[in-house]
C-alpha cells in the first residue's frame, strides 16, 4: 500500500495501545472521537465475566448503567480544559441511570454539549437506534444544534436528555406512588404454555381446569387476537407451595413432567441464584408477581387498566381480571375505576410517559420512573372526577363502536385516528383532556409537562412536610364499587366451550 508521505503513519506504532480502554492509563488530550461497545447493563456479566465487571465497579465506584456510560464517563475526565470529545451510544444514554451517570455527568462537570443527534437507526447490522452527542470541556455560548427527527434546532443550551420538549430530570419520586403498578409475569420457558388438544383435555379435570389460563401480551391485545384466538398456559402462580400446586391434579402433572427438567437444567448451568431460587417454587413462573395479582384479586377487583410497556401511541384499556395470564409487555395497574382509567389515558400521562419513559426503537418504554413521578390531582372536586370518568367511558364507546364499524384492533383504530383531519377518536381523546385539564384546575395554554413538574415538586414538599397528598387512583371517600365511577367493560378471552 502506498502511503502519502506528507502523513507521518510510518512512525506511529508506537502511538497504538493494545490494552482494556477502561482500565488502560490514559493521557490527558484535546479529542476524544469513540463508538463505545453497544452492551446493555443486565448482559455485562454474562458477556464481560463476575470478574472483569466486579473490577469495573471497583474502579469506576458509583458508576452504573449500560457498557458504553463509562467511556463518557472516562472520556470527560480525560479531556483537557477546552478540549472536545464525540461519542455515539445508543439512544438510551439520554434517558434514566444511563443519562445520570453520562450525559448528567458531562454536564454538571463542566462540559457544553454543543451539538447532538437526539436519535437515529443505526446504518449497521444491529437493530438499534442511536444518539450522537458532542460536547466541549468548558462553557462555550450557543446557539448549539439540536437534530431531532432530520430537523436542526439551535438552542442557547442543549439539555442532556437530547429533546425539545422540557426537562423534567428534576421530578422526584412521589411516596403516595409507590404502588399500584406492575410488569406483568415472565413464565421463563414456553414449557408452561398449552396447545388446543392439551388444554382441552386439562379441562376436563375440574382441579385443573381454573389453571389453564389465557395468554395477555401487548401484541395480541392490541392486535385483536387475544379476545377472537389466544395461546393458553398452565399458570399455578397462585400456588404458594407444592402442596397447594399438587391439588391442581394432572395440570400438576403436566408441568412436573414438562417444566421440572427445564427448570433444574437452568438452576444447574446458571452463574446467579435466580435460578436456584426459582428451583423451589419451580411450577409457578419465573416472576410469579403475586404480591400484585394476589393484591388485585384481595380487593375484589374484576378487571385493572394495562397498557403495552413498549408503545408508540397511547393505548391504555380496561383487561380481564380472571382466567388471564398477563406477560411481562404488560404494564399493569391496580385500579377499576373510570376516573383512574381517564387520568393515564389522558395526554397529560402520556406526554410525562414521553418525556420520564426510555426508548426502544420506535417505542416509548413505560419505565417504573413514570409512575412514580407523575402527579395526581389533589384537589378534584366530585364534579370534576365524575367528568373524568364520564368522558373515559364515552372514549371507550367510540373505540368500540369504531372498531366494530371497521372491522379494526385497537392498535389500526390509534393507527387511523393519526391521519391528518377530522376523527372521532380525536375528538373523544380532547374532552377526556379537557376533563383531565378541569380536575387538575390548570390553566388553558399552560405547558403541560411544566405544569407537571411543577405540582411534582410540589406534591414531594407537602410529603416532606407530612402534609396530606393524593396519590392514584379515586379520591378515597368515593366506593369504587358505585357504578357512577365504575363501569363493567373490559378486554377478555373468547368463552370457553365446554
């Protein structure tokens, strides 16, 4: 190969290092340009080694979060003052711990991230999307540009979280909101699940029959098929010990025959305890998440408000409490009212959504930090909370109606209501927002996520305080069990024939 002579690459050998980036001697420099290894946090151990990983924590204390945090972390220690560094990730280092320990980082230590791509695919083979961000060691004044979604924006300041609209890092988590949410199960092994013939005959045994339960995930609800064609499994999560699963008779049976084995082999091969754990309670699901479920069915619940933990519209519906095997893609909520229904349904829940969720593809992830931010109504009058409700359930009509007038899924009926122009279901979604808008006695024009922060912050002083706050759900001197707050419809599987 010839090589151009004005460029000194003969005598450079001794500039390359060969070594571990994270744990090699760095020199202090003025550029720093990196593609740091794509490697989420809970793959870490089982890709890197305990070893190597225990001795990343050791060196870099206090650090979490995905592989490439570090290298923004290492890169901005190593810059020098002035200096300019260029690093792409994938779009999750704008969102949770990833942002905290990188971008945060960057920021509340001196450095100006002058221009960023908030995210974008990735041209390569992997199926990811990434971020690209730059950044100067020092202040440096704007304007600085924005990329988002092929379009620069110059801003005076880019925000670590890469977006237009406003910063709500700063929303704290709320006590009174602490529960009524979860993920839905993980079965660990398709070994639980159940074909046609197989559950037919489980049935038949009337100790077995209650176990063989639909299959609810994100898909096939918003799809349509879990009401007109669900897979089924064996769900003895409600078996607290194996004398309790050995009264489910042959379903027992079944699955000490084809989930035991599996579950012993996994225990067997697996570098955690999770496995081991799972071994003594091997019939139920890996995550049984019977503290919720057995809250649900404890409070007479006959349905609860789910929605797909990855979205890119909001779909929140009313799903079956009984006979349902709700999957980990589910976001589950524990309430059956109307008006709680209206609040997350609203675009108020959904834009914090946005705005405290991650992103995966084209998806917004409904993240544990969503919940337990956001803040309620405090002071709805009934009046207020019966327009909420009423307004949830006529948005619930008009999807109906819609989908049984064309023949449409949840997901089609969201997807035909974007379609610039005039919609029904647009229209149903504005009064719910008004309604919301009314309980939370917020100002027409206002910002919606600032308002949000705002009654955030507001709502963790009073908890400070040990003032009086209202967390989710119904006001509590209104019974949820009155039909004026709620109604009976809901989400479940095609009636068994017998």
């Amino acid at each position: 190969m010839d090589i151009d002579p004005s460029l000194p690459l003969d005598n450079l050998d001794q500039n390359i290092v060969c070594a571990d980036a994270l744990f090699a001697e760095w020199p202090e420099v003025e550029a720093i340009v990196s593609n740091p290894p794509f490697l989420g946090e809970k793959w870490l151990r089982k890709q890197l080694g305990a070893t190597r990983v225990d001795a990343l924590k050791e060196r870099y204390p206090g650090v979490g979060g995905d592989f490439c945090v570090y290298w923004f972390r290492r890169a901005h220690e190593h810059l020098r003052h002035g200096g300019r560094a260029g690093l792409v990730a994938p779009s999750n280092i704008r969102v949770g711990g990833n942002r905290l320990a990188a971008l945060d980082y960057i920021v509340d230590n001196g450095g100006t991230i002058t221009n960023a791509v908030s995210e974008r695919d990735w041209p390569g083979e992997a199926a990811v999307h990434v971020s690209m961000v730059n950044w100067h060691k020092g202040p440096l004044a704007g304007p600085h540009e924005l990329l988002v979604n092929d379009q620069i924006f110059k801003r005076d300041a880019i925000p670590s979280h890469l977006q237009l609209h406003g910063d709500v890092s700063s929303a704290r988590e709320l006590r009174a909101n602490r529960e009524g949410t979860c993920q839905g199960i993980t079965f660990g092994t398709k070994a639980f699940y159940v074909d046609a013939s197989t559950a037919t005959s489980l049935r038949r045994d009337s100790a077995a029959a209650p176990f063989v339960q639909a299959v609810a995930n994100g898909d096939d609800v918003l799809g349509g098929n879990f009401e007109t064609d669900p897979e089924y499994a064996l769900h003895l999560g409600a078996c607290p010990t194996e004398v309790d699963a050995r009264a489910a008779a042959s379903g027992y049976a079944y699955l000490r025959k084809n989930v035991f084995p599996l579950v012993v082999e996994k225990a067997k091969k697996s570098t955690t305890a999770h496995y081991g754990t799972w071994l003594r309670t091997w019939w139920r699901p890996f995550w049984h998440r019977r503290d919720f479920l057995d809250g649900i069915a404890h409070a007479g619940l006959k349905r609860m408000v789910a929605c797909s933990r990855l979205a890119s519209r909001p779909i929140f519906f009313f799903l079956t409490a009984s006979g349902v095997a709700p999957l980990e893609r589910l976001q589950l909520f524990a309430y059956a009212d109307d008006y709680s229904f209206g609040i997350v349904q609203s675009s108020h829940h959904w834009d914090w959504t946005k705005a405290k969720g991650g992103r995966l593809k084209e998806d917004i992830v409904y993240a544990t930090e969503v919940w337990r931010t956001f803040p309620w109504p405090q002071d709805p009058t009934d009046d207020q909370v019966a327009g909420v409700a009423a307004a949830a359930r006529e948005l619930r009509r008009v999807r109906t109606e819609l989908m049984k007038q064309n023949g449409w899924s949840l997901r089609s009926l969201h997807q035909a209501a974007e379609i610039e122009g005039p919609h029904p279901l647009k229209d149903a979604q504005a009064a719910l927002d008004n309604a919301v808008n009314a309980a939370y006695g917020a100002v027409g024009g206002q910002d919606r996520l600032a308002f949000l922060l705002e009654l955030n912050q507001l709502v963790a002083e009073d908890e400070e305080e040990c003032r009086k706050v209202r967390g989710p759900g119904l006001p509590a001197h209104l019974d949820f069990k009155d039909p004026s707050w709620t109604s009976n419809d809901c989400i479940a599987p095609p009636p068994v024939e017998t």
